[in-house]
C-alpha cells in the first residue's frame, strides 16, 4: 500500500520543563524513524501550519486568541501542560500535519495510506481547553476537514492509554462521526465509562472500551474482534483516522497496561483492513501519547509496517491466554450498545 509519513523537525522546538514525560527525545525518535522509512524509499512530506478556518471547525475563537497570546512565552495553561516561546506555532504545525494526511489520504488512489508523526498530541484538548500535554486537538481537526470536504462518515479508532475526552466532546452529538475509544478505566481524565455512547441522534456513534489496569494483548484482542470491528464495518465509514497512542505499550511510564509491540502492529493491522473492507483503504494515523523511547520507536515501525501492508493480519499472531479484562469490558459495554450494533 502506498503510504506516506507527514512530519517536521520542527517538533522538537516545543519545549516542556525537565522531567516532563511529553519532552523533545521524543520528536527525536520521530526524525529517527521518518529517516528509516525516507531511506528505505518511502515519501516523507514536511506539513503546513493549520489555518485558522480548519482550527476554527473545532476550537473556540478565544480560546485560539489565547493560545496566540503564548507565543515567545513559557506559561503553565495546565499542572500538566506547559508552553515554550514556539509551542503555539509547533501545536498548529501538529494540526497541520493530520490535515496533510487526510489530504493525501483522500487525494490519493484507493488504498493511499498516511501517518502523522507529531508532537504536541492532541485527543485531550477540548473545545475550549488545553489539558494533559495537549493543545490543539489534531485527529478532531482532521476529522472535520475531511467533513469539509465533503465525506459524510468518517470513523475515529483511538487506542492511547488515556481516553480521548476532547475528540468524544466534540464529536457527541454529531452522528457522521463515529468515535471508538479502547483507554485504561478508572484512569485520567476520568472520562470514557462503557455509558457514555453520545446523545440526540448520535447516540451510539460514540463507543468507550474501558479496560482495567493490567489488560493483556489478549484483552484487546477481544474487545477489537467483538465490537471495534464490527461497528466498523456496520457504520461504513469514507475514512478511518486513527488516534495512535502508544502509551498501552507495557513498559510506558504513564500507562498501566500490558500491550506488547506485536499487538499495536496486529491492532493497526486490523484497522487497516477493516479500511480496505469498507473505504477503498483509505486511512489517516496521527501520533498521541507513548513515553518509553525505545517504545515508542518500536511500536512507531510497527504501525508503519502495517500501514505500509509488509505484515498483514494473517501474518501477525493472535494472542492466547484468558482475557478477564475484556470479558469485563464487553460486558459493561453490550447493554449500553445493543440497540444501535450488533456486537
């Protein structure tokens, strides 16, 4: 599958203070996987900045005054989100680069596939509202603009660590966005319980996985074949963008779960295929959370593998053992769900 890495060195001039897990090596270990992938012979394109029409789909007109007020000034907008002199430019960088892969997505011949390699992440930053280490949300921009353009579904798999409490919002009332969510519950920012599945007319089109601390490549595996899936397929999206957290990975400082690299690659597999199944392939990948380096960079080349279809599903192996977690998960979240899929 074609497959094209949107990303700029640029993401290193967001700087946060000593010790913050969200730091520059992590856009350092993006360069270094962009380069792998550019000497291999794959297309890396530096993005433009998001305009202000793009952010304005989904971000409040003041609160943009007031993320523009930090430019050249290092403020605390939250305990856990912290501006440098060029965070605001590097943040609409980030926005920017997720507008770039749904337009090559969408530009591109069936099966054109993209992945945006950014820093700051985005899925916590609401409306109005920077929180957890996010400014702009960037798959929520993406979204939008692939709304703009004129599809009218288009489905958001986001498998960080931590729920994506600005891109639900935003979406919760809004029925041509699907929003599927596998996070660690009870866990920041609280939200993303099995009953929170959108209102009005959407109701439904947001579907929460919580998992306990602890879940297992088996657990996710689970609740993916069983309700991830198959909502895909029911809902038929024109795009798939994926919120591509890697925080689950089992050695993450932030997270508690156990995911082995092996299962990031099969859970993009998955979607990717679904992708193909449903939308001509079309599918977008933007990077959220993921705090061990060495992680990171892994489950950075595994996702590229998949996106890029060198491991297809039947090459990756199902995880074996019991999966208490997600017979837990799927039993919270099929009452709440029952009445708008069959899962």
């Amino acid at each position: 599958m074609p497959l094209t890495l949107v990303t700029s060195d640029r993401f290193a001039d967001h700087l946060t203070p000593p010790g913050h897990p969200e730091r520059v090596a992590r856009a350092e270990v993006m360069q270094v996987v962009a380069s792998e992938f550019r000497a291999g012979g794959g297309e890396v394109i530096e993005p433009t900045p998001a305009t202000e029409e793009q952010l304005l789909r989904v971000h409040d007109a003041d609160y943009l005054s007031l993320l523009r007020e930090t430019s050249g000034r290092a403020v605390a907008l939250d305990p856990d989100t912290f501006t440098s002199p060029d965070s605001y430019l590097v943040a609409r960088l980030a926005a920017g680069a997720a507008v770039a892969a749904v337009d090559r997505v969408l530009d591109g011949p069936g099966g054109t596939r993209a992945m945006a390699l950014v820093r700051p992440p985005g899925h916590h930053a609401e409306r109005n509202r920077a929180m957890g280490f996010c400014f702009l949300n960037n798959v929520a921009v993406a979204a939008a603009h692939a709304r703009a353009r004129g599809l009218s579904r288009v489905a958001i798999v986001d498998y960080d660590v931590h729920h994506g409490n600005g891109t639900q919002h935003t979406f919760y009332a809004d029925p041509s966005v699907l929003f599927i969510s596998s996070h660690q519950f009870p866990y920041y920012p609280g939200t993303g319980a099995a009953g929170e599945i959108g209102s009005g007319d959407a109701a439904g089109f947001t579907i929460n996985l919580p998992l306990e601390v602890g879940a297992t490549d088996a657990d996710y595996e689970l609740v993916y074949q069983r309700v991830a899936l198959p909502a895909l397929e029911q809902f038929r999206p024109e795009l798939i963008l994926v919120s591509a957290g890697f925080d689950a990975y089992r050695d993450d400082p932030l997270g508690g779960m156990r995911l082995s690299v092996e299962q990031f690659e099969r859970l993009t597999a998955m979607i990717a295929e679904a992708a193909d199944r449903v939308c001509d392939g079309r599918v977008a990948a933007i990077s959220e959370g993921g705090y061990d380096l060495a992680g990171l960079a892994a489950c950075f080349r595994a996702a590229i593998r998949s996106l890029h279809g060198d491991i297809t599903l039947d090459q990756t192996q199902v995880p074996s053992g019991a999966a208490p977690r997600g017979e837990a998960c799927l039993a919270a979240v099929r009452p709440n769900l029952a009445n708008y899929w069959t899962i």
